[in-house]
C-alpha cells in the first residue's frame, strides 16, 4: 500500500466518523489524541477506539461484545483479554494503553482490527453505526 493510499484511506476514513459517530472527550485535559481517538456511534452509542498513526493501516479498537461479525480475510483481527486496565492477546502483546482512560473499554474484551482499504473500514463502520 502507497503512502498516498493510506492518506486517501485516512481521509475518507474520518470525513464518514464525522458523518455518523460523534468524538469521546478525553478524560485527561493534556490528551492531545495523537495515537488513539475514540468515537460513538450516533445511533446504538457503539464504540470504537482508532488509531491513524500507522504508515500501512488503520487500527480499529472495539469492544467484542457485539462487534461485527463475519470479517473478510482482508481485516486482520486480534483478540485481546482484559488483564486489570491493561490487555493482552495469547502472544503476551499488548493493547493501547489510552484504552483504559475510557470507561467503554476498562476491563472489556477487546479486539484491534487491522484495515487497509476503504471498503474494509466502511464494512466495519456501518456495522457499528445500525
């Protein structure tokens, strides 16, 4: 994937946030969201953690509990396990750690979903905005 591709992806990415999620305050007034922002759905108040800081991808943080199903193989998935206000997978990796200043994710299973197109991104998005 180009740079301009990811750029593009980027882009439309947050034009269609704007569109149908509204953004979560941070809990800390010093948060600048350079690596995570976390969004709600307009309807059905779904959550959903991003992370736009990735040359090759987009990081989708949702709680599992009614996330999307039936992924296409394009979308890499990774489970995560609460493990107090952190959380891990079964590698023993790690999750963004600014999950744990939102309430929506503290002590959730969680899972980071990997996109690269938009029609990936989209595919999750109007799942989580029904």
């Amino acid at each position: 994937m180009s740079g301009t591709e990811i750029d593009n992806l980027k882009g439309a990415l947050r034009a269609r946030l704007r569109r149908d999620f509204n953004q979560v305050p941070s809990s800390r007034d010093t948060s600048r969201k350079a690596h995570l922002e976390v969004w709600e759905s307009k309807r059905g108040s779904r959550v959903l953690g991003i992370e736009f800081d990735h040359a090759d991808r987009v990081n989708l943080w949702l709680p599992r509990l009614g996330m999307p199903r039936n992924l296409p193989p394009t979308i890499e998935r990774v489970d995560k396990a609460p493990k107090g206000r952190i959380w891990t997978d079964v590698n023993g990796d790690g999750a963004n750690s600014n999950l744990s200043a939102y309430k929506q994710f503290v002590t959730r299973p969680i899972a980071r979903l990997g996109v690269k197109t938009l029609e990936d991104a989209v595919l999750v998005l109007e799942q989580l905005s029904r």
